[in-house]
C-alpha cells in the first residue's frame, strides 16, 4: 500500500526549510578574484573620495575673484605661475591676478577657487612668461570636483552579502582592499540516483538516459553562489545510495540527492532517510513541477531530496536551495527576485497546484513579456535551455491567458528579494 503523502503549500515549504538556514563564515581573497562573490562584510568609506578639490578638466586653476570684470569685450589676463599634472601638488601661494595650469585630476592650489577649461584660454606669452585672456567671469566653486562629492567618509556603500559586480571591485579597489572579506561558499555535495543513468560520455543505450541532472544542478549552484562537489550517480540499490549518502554528508555543508523520492519501487530516498535517522520536513509540496521534493534535516544539517525529473530538479534548487546558500553568504534578501510580466502566451492547463512554468522574459515596446520557454512538463530539460524566469501560476480552477499579469522570478538576478 502506497503512503499517503500530504501535500504543504509552497510557502509554508519554504518557511520549514528556511528555519534552517544559518549564515556561513568569511574569508579573505585577493581583489583580483571578488567579481561574483559575496562580501563578508559591510563596505564603509573609511575615507572622503575624492579625498581633496580637483579639477574635473585640463585647463587653469584661478582665482574667481580675478575674473570678475572679464566679459566678451573686456578679457582679463592672468599669468600662468606653474603647472600640476595629476597626482601633484602645487605648494605655493596664488596671488592676484594670477593662474596655475592644472590637469584633469589633479588637486586644486589652496588659493584657487575655479577652473578655466583649457578651450577657453586664449594663451600668448609676454617677456618671456605665459599669460592668457579669458572673456567669461568664473564663479567661485566653478569647474570644480568637490571633496566627498563622491561619497563621505563613514558612509555605508554596500551591505554584507551584496553580490560584488565590477562597480563593487571599483569601491573595493578606491578602499584599498588588496584581500577581500568574502562569505565563504558553503560546500553543496550531489549525487544522482538511477539505474537507468549513463554518464555524459557514454553512447546511448535502450531504456537508459543521461544524467543532465548532476551537471545542471552544480551549475545552478554556481549561479546562487555555493561550491558544488559532485559524488558521482548510483545506480537504484539501496545499500549503496545509503553508505553513499551518509559518508558524503558528513563532506559537505549541505547535501543535494536528485531521484528516488516519488514512491515507485526503486524510489530509496525516504527510506535512506529512515535508516539515517532524519527528520523529514516534507515529502510532498502543492506545487508543479516539483510536488515530490522532499527535505530533511539531520543535526541541523539539510538534505535536499531533488525530484530526478529534470524540470522538478531545477524548480526545487531555485526555490529551496538557493536561499538557504543566499543566508549562508551573508545575504538579507536571500529569495529569488520578483516581478509583474505580461504572460506572452494562453496557459489553458489549470491545476490545483501552484505552477512555475519555466519561461523567457524579455522587452518589448517597453513592457515585460513572460512567454512559457518550453513544453511544461516535469520530465522536460529543453524548456530550461532559455528560461531566464520562473512564471508563478497560483493554483486553482481558471486557466490564464495572453496579456495577463503574472508573478515572474528572475533567476539571473542577483539582487534578491527579502520574502
Ligand atoms: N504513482 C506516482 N508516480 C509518480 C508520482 C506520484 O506522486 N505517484 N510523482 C511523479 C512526480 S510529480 C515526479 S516529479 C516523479 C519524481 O520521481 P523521483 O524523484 O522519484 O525520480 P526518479 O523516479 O528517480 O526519476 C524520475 C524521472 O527523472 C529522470 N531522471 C532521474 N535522474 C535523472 C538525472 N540525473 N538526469 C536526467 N534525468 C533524470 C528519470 O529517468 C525519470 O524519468 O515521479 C512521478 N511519479
Ligand atoms: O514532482 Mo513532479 O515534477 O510535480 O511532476
Ligand atoms: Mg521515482
């Protein structure tokens, strides 16, 4: 007699596994290697930038005062008493009537309050010294790159947990972080079940498939920002899934089974669980694909029970693993980012279950359009090659139609949501 499983609403399924979640430690790396990682910390200005007045252009540093009678008609001339090339500074003082040529970047002389784009100086030299006219009044803080204008010191610029983008490596580098605090990438180990899996070199054989699971889930890990360690595929026997499951356990910070969890013969997983003494938070979730996903939990430590087909795989390792290695990086909004899209195609199918329909978001006339990337099934892998969202169906008696609004989850975002 086949259990009788009770299905929890996908929310609720989250929230079980979520009481689980714990943040993970930090490491320091090399600046070179932060892009796509996650910081450790919060990223504070601990300085002023710019840390000093520069001039955003090539031209002359000047007094404003100076110029004060200068109009089209009646030029003023200042004479040119040095030069600062970025990265110099100009020690001495700036008398009346006279001008320093400065460089985009370089640091404003004490005395002088603007700057004369270069275009504007009309140069000549006189006795042997340089000079220039100027027939526009300069106002005083004209032309000029104020200190902290970019950001104060003691600002907070980034959030622990923040995905590190190249903007984020340009803030880590003005900071002077050489070594980056990083979350450390929790370590997520898989393993595939099935007889009837080839390895992803091996020819083709009646009744037997290849394993795309184990490779798309180490990869979907990647995305979320975990380390993924693959143990390899067991074929359906029972002794061998459990002595691999608990040895692999006690490797890795969390584990990732996919196949056997649905109750057919071979399905081994609910009773490696028995035998491991695990404390299973569900077995069955009111949701398509993916109703069969199992997790447990043994010594705080999660078990992922991913469905073997492989688009209840994919759902699975979006919905529940994915914010459990967000919270271990550190990250406040660990869930999946949202949006309204406008369905791009009729889904007549209803269902009682909560459906996520891999499909394809795009732009067009400036509105988001979700369309369905592929046949939507479970056992389906093509209409994952271009979902780039999750189209979120609530459960029920209607079906929906083009032109509806509807819930997306962006799963290239890496922004993330806080619920
Ligand atoms: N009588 C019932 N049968 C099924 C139920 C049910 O409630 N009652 N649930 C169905 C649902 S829903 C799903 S989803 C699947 C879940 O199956 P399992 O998680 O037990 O997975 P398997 O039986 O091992 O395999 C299912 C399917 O996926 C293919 N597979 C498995 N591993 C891989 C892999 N690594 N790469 C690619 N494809 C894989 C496998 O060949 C099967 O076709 O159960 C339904 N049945
Ligand atoms: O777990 Mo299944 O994917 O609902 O078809
Ligand atoms: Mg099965």
């Amino acid at each position: 007699m086949v259990e009788k499983r009770r299905p929890i609403k996908v929310n609720e399924a989250i929230k079980k596994v979520m009481a689980y979640a714990k943040t993970g430690q930090i490491e320091e790396i090399p600046i070179e290697q932060a892009y796509g990682r996650f910081l450790g910390e919060e990223l504070v200005a601990d300085h002023d930038v710019p840390m000093f007045d520069r001039s955003p252009y090539d031209g002359f540093a000047v007094r404003a005062e100076d110029t004060k009678e200068a109009n089209r008609n009646n030029p003023v001339t200042l004479e040119v008493i040095g030069e600062i090339g970025a990265g110099s500074v100009f020690e001495g003082p700036v008398g009346k009537k006279q001008a320093v040529r400065i460089m985009t970047g370089a640091q404003m002389p004490d005395d002088c309050d603007a700057v004369v784009m270069l275009e504007l100086a009309n140069e000549f030299e006189q006795g042997g010294k340089p000079y220039f006219d100027l027939k526009k009044q300069m106002k005083s803080g004209e032309n000029i790159s104020f200190q902290g204008e970019d950001t104060k010191k003691g600002t907070v610029l980034a959030s622990k947990g923040t995905y590190i983008n190249p903007g984020i490596v340009a803030l880590l580098a003005t900071f002077g972080y050489k070594y980056v605090p990083v979350s450390k990438k929790p370590t997520i180990g898989i393993i595939a079940t099935g007889s009837e899996l080839l390895q992803v070199d091996e020819p083709l054989q009646p009744g037997k498939i290849r394993n795309s699971n184990a490779y798309m889930v180490h990869a979907q890990i990647e995305r979320a920002g975990g380390h993924p360690i693959y143990f390899g595929q067991f074929s359906d026997e029972l002794e061998v899934c459990y002595e691999q499951v608990k040895n692999t356990l006690e490797k890795v910070d969390f584990l990732i089974t996919t196949g056997g969890v649905s109750v057919g013969d071979y399905d081994y997983l609910p009773e490696i669980y028995k035998m491991l003494g695990a404390n299973v938070l569900f077995n069955k979730i009111a949701m398509r694909p993916g109703s069969v996903t199992t997790i447990a939990e043994i010594n705080g430590k999660l078990l992922f029970g991913l469905s073997g087909n492989p688009s209840a795989c994919y759902v699975g390792m979006e919905l529940f693993v994915r914010p459990i290695i967000r919270t271990h990086l550190q990250s406040s909004r660990p869930y999946v980012n949202k949006t309204v899209a406008i369905l791009g195609a009729d889904f007549p199918k209803p269902n009682p279950f909560d459906r996520f329909v891999r499909g394809h978001l795009r732009y067009e006339n400036g509105q988001l359009i979700a369309t369905p990337s592929g046949l939507d099934k479970s056992n389906v892998v093509t209409s994952l090659a271009h979902a780039n969202v999750l189209i979120q169906l609530p459960g029920g008696t209607r079906a929906y139609e083009k032109g509806m609004g509807v819930d997306v989850l962006l799963l290239e975002d890496q922004e993330g949501t806080t619920s």
